[in-house]
C-alpha cells in the first residue's frame, strides 16, 4: 500500500480546509467524518497489509530468490514405523503411513512413547545442509498427523510433552541456524489427522485414521482455526521463520477466503516473511503453481517431485523433491537418486528461475540418512566450485532449451552448464544478444578460454575432456 500516505494526506489536508471553513455544529460534522475516515482508512490498512508494490515485495522475496537451495526436512511420529506397520509395508510415502496403514489414532500417538532421538545433533543438521551449499532449512513443525516437532504450549501432543525425550530440538536447529548463517523456516500442514474435531468418512477406513481429506465435526472448523493460529503464534514468535510453507490445502472445508485470512494473520505477525501458495486454493495439482498469481493468497508456487518445463517467467517457484521415494524415513526405501542426478536437478532449476528444496527424512533416533548425508557432500563438493553459477542468478537467456546443458545468468555474464562434453571439445552456443568480452572455465578463472563470434552465436573452445563430468561451467562475461 505505497499510495496509503499520499491518500490519508490529502484527507487531512481536505479535513483541515473544512474545519478552518467551518463553524460550532459544523465543526462537530467534521470532527465526525474525520473519525469515520480514520476507522475506514485503518481497516483498509489491516486487510489489505498484503498489498505491497514490487519493490517491496522484491525486497521481502530478495534472500530467498539469491539463496536458490535448501534443505527440506520431514520429521515426526512417522519416523517410528519408517514404513512399516504390523508387518505391512507400501510403496507409498512414509508421512503417510497413518493412512495408508490404516492406523487408528489412538494406536498411532503410541509412536509418541518410542520416539526418542538421542543422537539429534542440531549443529550437525545444519553443518550437512551448509556444506551441500544450502541456504534455508524448512522443517515440519506440524505434519498431516498433527504431531508437533517442538514445545507447544496449546498441545499435548508434542516431542517435549508426549516423548521420552522430553526437550525442544527446533529450539536448538532454528538458533544453530542463525548461528551457521542459514535461514530457518517451518512447514505447517492445515490437514490433521489428530485433532479431535476431524474425523474420516470413508469406507472401510477407521474415522480416526489418516485419511487425504477428513471432515470436521459441527462447530469444529472455528476451533480448530484457532488452535491453528496460536500454533502458527508460537512458531513465528518463538522461532521466527523466514518461511512459512503451508500444505494440506486440498480439504473440501478450506476456502480461498481462509487461506487469504490465514495469509493476511501471518504477515501480520511478521510482515517480512514468505509464504508458499498452498496457503489458498490457488495451487493447480502437482505442477504446485498459481492459477493466476494475482487472484490467490501466497508468494510462491511448489511444484513437488518435477520441474517445470519451462520454467515460470514472471513467477517465483521452488521445486521440491526427495532423493529417495519417501519424505518421512522409510528404512528399506534405497532408490536413491544419484549425485549426478540431484546435482543437475539443481542446476536444471536454476535455469528455469526457480529455488530447489532438497528433501532428507531424519531416523526417530535423530539421524540424517547416510544415503543422503553422501549424496549432499557430493552436491556440497560442486557448489564449493560451481555455487556463483547457482546463487543469485535468474533463468537462461536463451529461448530455446541449449542442447549441451544449462545456463544461468547474472549482470554482466551468462553460465553455461556443460552436461554433455562436445566430442571435438568445440562448445557451439546460440547467440543471445550480446556481445562477448570474455570467456572461462569457472573452476579456472584465471586461464581464458579462446572463443570466436558468428552471426548466428559462438564457439568456445574447451579442453579435450570434461573437467566434471556431472557439470563443467563456464563463464561468459558480456558487455
Ligand atoms: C504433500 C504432503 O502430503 C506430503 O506428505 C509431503 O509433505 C509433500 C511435500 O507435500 O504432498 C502432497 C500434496 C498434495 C497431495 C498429496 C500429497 N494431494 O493433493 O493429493
């Protein structure tokens, strides 16, 4: 609302004539109109304290656009029966299992007595996700099952009340977090399975269940939004987030209208803060964006196990995927992505503008997956070369996809992403629009690179042999 103060002056100034014009009983009419105003002007500030104007709103988005990678992390309950529940497994994702299981949730909140994670080390957590050159953290402070990862004072149902363990961790990871530099943010799931106004309708499905959609009991929607916005209080207020990634949208009982309200309370509990587009309705499967961007609450589109084609101009968005099959742990889930897969996921995202958030499911016992652990040093061992490539750029110039690669760019300079080594070491890149002043290897600036310039885009001449084969990059410095 940039035009809010030049409106609230030119009424005073118009309510300063008309008091100076005016008399006695008049002048009470003025003093009447101005108060009305002032209440009018004030309820159009709160419920319009989304609207900001692109540079506010690019100053609000700035870090998260630069930061391009992060961590996502699924923790909870579900990390006890890692997928596997009365000697019944699945295929399906591990968060689910209350679901899929058919687990009741008085059986369910019996996980709570059995999680225990001594070997929770916060500095470790966020020492993996810094040297994979990560640069938030967005942890489930509160999944489908309604299990909350830290103290809430408005639940009983949490690690420091309901757990052996008895002690806050997001405590320890969101301050190791500033500490380390990292952003540290919370996903929040609307959907919960354990609250007690919700129940399931489904045949053959126990009502306390998991279920994808549940219904709430008469009267039971008001409550439990309320329990759902002191949640949300503790959390920004105690841990402040720099994200808050909202999910469980699709109930029939959640309106545009809710999300746009919750939208609006969060921002005003911390007006610099981010929040994804699963907040409303306006997500469109799982392509995760916006129908259109103006029309629906959230600053952010999600996509979830792919990337966009072509990218979204004009649109913020973050990927996010897993480096198995399962967000929460599952203990026999192996189908690991390869590093060189993770690595140029990234890359590929970047390319088309977008943020990548990279998921690991910790064990009950505290623990990061080895797997994964692995394959984020490998991504961590690129980035220490490659990361100016990643950080801070916007999407390719090009218009058509570069059959080699990649590429990214920033003022000044274009990167190119060498996926496929050119057999004659002659790299052939379509012309931009620019003139080309410079040309090297990223991971050896100081040797430039012979290039020559044709109408239709240049040659850069490169060593014989791929210097990473997963992505070698090059930089282009243009006038
Ligand atoms: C959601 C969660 O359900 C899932 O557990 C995980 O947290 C992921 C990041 O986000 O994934 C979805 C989203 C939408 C549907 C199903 C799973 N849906 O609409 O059926």
């Amino acid at each position: 609302m940039k035009n809010h103060p030049q409106i609230t002056q030119i009424i005073l100034f118009g309510l300063r004539n008309l008091w100076i014009g005016s008399k006695g009983q008049c002048r009470m009419k003025v003093l009447l109109l101005f108060a009305l105003l002032l209440g009018c002007s004030a309820s159009v500030g709160a419920q319009q304290s989304f609207v900001e104007t692109k540079a506010q709103r690019d100053q609000r988005m700035r870090w998260w656009r630069e930061a391009r990678f992060g961590m996502f992390i699924h923790w909870g309950l579900y990390a006890v029966p890692a997928g596997e529940y009365n000697g019944k497994r699945s295929e399906r994702i591990g968060e689910w299992i209350m679901e899929w299981a058919n687990i009741p949730r008085a059986e369910y909140e019996k996980f709570a007595g059995q999680f225990n994670p001594i070997k929770f080390d916060a500095k470790e957590w966020v020492r993996i996700a810094k040297e994979a050159g990560m640069k938030y953290i967005v942890i489930t402070s509160k999944h489908h099952d309604g299990f909350a990862i830290y103290n809430s004072k408005v639940s009983n149902y949490d690690i420091d009340d309901a757990t052996p363990y008895r002690r806050d961790p997001i405590k320890e990871l969101a301050a190791e977090a500033k500490k380390q530099g990292l952003k540290f943010c919370f996903y929040y799931s609307i959907l919960d399975w354990h609250y007690p106004a919700a129940y399931v309708d489904a045949p053959g499905k126990d009502p306390s269940a998991g279920n994808r959609t549940t219904k709430l009991k008469p009267g039971g929607k008001a409550e439990y939004l309320k329990y759902m916005k002191e949640q949300l209080r503790e959390l920004i207020t105690t841990y402040e987030p720099g994200v808050l990634w909202f999910d469980g949208e699709w109930q029939e009982w959640w309106t545009e209208a809710d999300g746009k309200e919750l939208y609006r309370y969060v921002r005003s509990l911390k007006p610099d803060i981010i929040i994804n587009n699963r907040v409303g309705r306006g997500r469109q499967g799982m392509q995760g964006m916006s129908k259109t961007d103006q029309e629906y609450a959230g600053d952010f589109g999600t996509p979830e196990q792919q990337i966009p084609a072509n990218g979204l101009p004009g649109v913020d968005w973050e990927s996010c995927m897993t480096m198995n099959t399962t967000w929460g742990f599952k203990f026999y889930d192996d189908k690991w992505k390869s590093p060189e897969v993770i690595i140029r996921n990234l890359i590929d995202i970047a390319s088309k503008g977008g943020n990548y958030l990279l998921n690991v499911g910790p064990t009950a016992e505290g623990l990061i997956p080895a797997p994964s652990v692995e394959r984020l040093a490998a991504v961590g061992k690129w980035m220490k070369v490659n990361g100016a490539s990643i950080y801070g750029t916007t999407a390719s110039p090009f218009p058509k996809q570069l059959e080699f690669g990649r590429a990214t760019s920033k003022a000044g300079r274009v990167y190119l992403h060498i996926f496929d080594w050119p057999a004659d070491g002659n790299l052939r890149v379509p012309a931009w629009g620019k003139t080309v002043t410079k040309a090297y290897l990223l991971a050896n600036p100081k040797k430039s690179l012979q290039f020559i310039e044709g109408n239709d885009g240049m040659t850069v001449q490169l060593p014989s042999q791929a210097v990473d084969p997963i992505a070698t990059v090059v930089v282009v410095e243009t006038k």
